[in-house]
C-alpha cells in the first residue's frame, strides 16, 4: 500500500478532522461554549434522551403538540437543525415519515429499536385516513410504529440511547449509567404494573380505535382488533356497522381504547352496546400535562380501576 502523500486526500480528511475536533474543543472550553443537541423523532425518545442527558446537553425536539410526530413534516431549517444535532434519535419501524425522504449523516444517527428489529409486527390493509380536518391522509400500512407501548421494547430503545450517548461523551458515560439505572427502573414498575392491570381483563378481546396498539397487545397478550376512529369524531352509521363486524368476528368484548378522552356522546353511544371506554394514550408527542411518565402510570390505572 503505498504512503499517503502530502496533499493527498487522505491527508487533507486527516487535517480537515483535527481542524474540525480543535474548532469544537475551543467552543466547549472558550466562552461561547457548545451544548451538544440530541434531537429526537418522538416524545418518548425525546423524554428517555432527556432523562439521561438533560445535565449536558439540550434536547432538539420540535414537533407541535396538535400533531403526530409518526406523520408530521418538518420544515427545511428544522430539518437542518436535526442533520447537524450531534445525536439523531429514530424510533425506527418506519416511525416519522419523513425521515426516508431525507439524508442523515450515519456517524450520528441511532435507530433506538434495532436490538428489536427481527420482532417488529407488519399492519395490514389499513385504509388512509386523517386524524384532524385538513391534515393529509396517511395509512398505517407497513410496519407498526408504536413500539414503546411494549415497556421492554422501551428498555430497549432507553438502552440504546444511553450507549449511543457514552460512545459519543465518553466524559459523560459513567452519570449516563446511572441515570440509565433509574430509568430502567421507572420502564420495568411500568412493565409490571401494565402486566398486573392487563391480567384482570381475562381472556376477552380489546378493541382498539386505531392502529396502534399492536406491541402493546403483543407484549400482555391481548388479543386487540383495531378500527380507524378519532376520539372526537362523530360515530356515522358507517362506523358503527365496522363495529358490529369486529364484534362479530371477535366476539366477547367489552372493552373499548381510545387513544385520548372521547367526545362524551361516543362514551354514551358505546356504553348502550356494552362497550366500556378506556383510556390508553400511546404518548407519541409531549402531553399538555405530566410527562411519559405519569401518562403511562394513568392509563396502568385506568385499566387497574376497572377490576376494582
Ligand atoms: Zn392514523
């Protein structure tokens, strides 16, 4: 092999790096100092990132809180500002649309859920639709995206998050350890707890509102077949018929999850058929109060309240 030469490019990356590691060690040690940006795709990543890390670095987390981050479009100088963060969080399974359309540097970017990515579930058939008046139709089509509703898989993705950030701040590893610890801590009571709450529902079926509760249903077995309903629409005769026929081919249950609080009139028309509203918010984005903490103990207790 023959040597590098002066002027070659091997030589010319060699010094564009060191260049580029002095300019970087001057802004952590000179005034204007460099917080590093972890920018994630999701509330929860975004939640966990913050957990581990929120006494070094700022996280990058920008979606608006009447949206979805599974569909949302960032604009052009959001999009900027997540290429040079200096840790990307995907959730993977196909979570946050725009990111296939896109280029991220691979040095920086972390797929949270690839110890799991054998385990992840296909979706099938399902129609577009839209969540709220005005937005563009999408499908779940694919593969589903919810992964963290499996506490597990949460452990998981928390997991890789915190070796992606010791790797990254080796200086920052060992308080990112500990902080992990108590993380996984929160993830597991969550895991139990769910486990404990799902068991008193016995072996009837859920139904669910919208599709997005497959790893959920997966991880406490339950079996959950799904519709495409909004907490505040209005229930069509359509839709009430869509209904009928999940019942009838998943006969038994009495139980039914919306993503958020439903419309009061939704409750009431559900309960007239013997169908009891639950709760279960997956807390894809920042909720307007508490944290994925405390939502995910509240749908554990809603689902505990109704075997009292
Ligand atoms: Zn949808």
């Amino acid at each position: 092999m023959k040597h590098a030469l002066p002027g070659s490019p091997l030589t010319l990356a060699l010094l564009l790096i060191s260049c580029g590691e002095e300019e970087k060690q001057a802004e952590s040690h000179g005034g204007g100092s460099h917080r590093p940006v972890i920018a994630a795709v999701s509330y929860p990543l975004a939640y966990f990132a913050e957990r581990l890390s929120s006494d070094f670095a700022t996280v990058l987390y920008e979606v608006p809180t009447d949206q979805d981050p599974a569909f949302w479009e960032p604009g052009d100088e959001q999009i900027t500002a997540i290429q040079e963060a200096d840790l990307i969080l995907l959730n993977g399974a196909t979570y946050a649309k725009w990111v296939s359309t896109r280029t991220l540097p691979g040095e920086t970017t972390v797929v949270t859920s690839s110890s799991f990515r054998d385990r992840l579930m296909e979706t099938e058939g399902t129609l577009k639709h839209t969540h709220k008046e005005g937005e563009e139709a999408h499908s779940h089509d694919g593969l589903a995206f919810t992964t963290w509703l499996d506490f597990k898989q949460a452990s998981a993705q928390a997991s890789e998050i915190a070796l992606a950030l010791g790797e990254r701040f080796p200086e920052r590893k060992s308080t990112v350890m500990t902080r992990l610890d108590a993380l996984l801590e929160d993830l597991n009571n969550l895991d139990t707890g769910m486990a404990t709450a799902t068991s008193g529902l016995g072996n009837a079926p859920v139904i669910v509102s919208h599709p997005v509760y497959q790893y959920w249903a997966r991880a406490y077995s339950i079996v959950a077949p799904s519709l495409l309903w909004e907490p505040d629409m209005e229930l069509t005769p359509g839709d009430m018929a869509a209904l009928a026929r999940i019942r009838e081919e998943a006969p038994g249950a009495t139980l039914f999850i919306w993503e958020d609080d439903p419309l009061p009139k939704n409750i009431e028309k559900l309960k007239r058929i013997g169908l009891t509203s639950v709760v279960i918010s997956p807390c894809g984005n920042r909720p307007e109060s508490g944290d994925f903490l405390s939502v995910m103990r509240a749908n554990i207790a809603a689902l505990q309240a109704l075997s009292n």
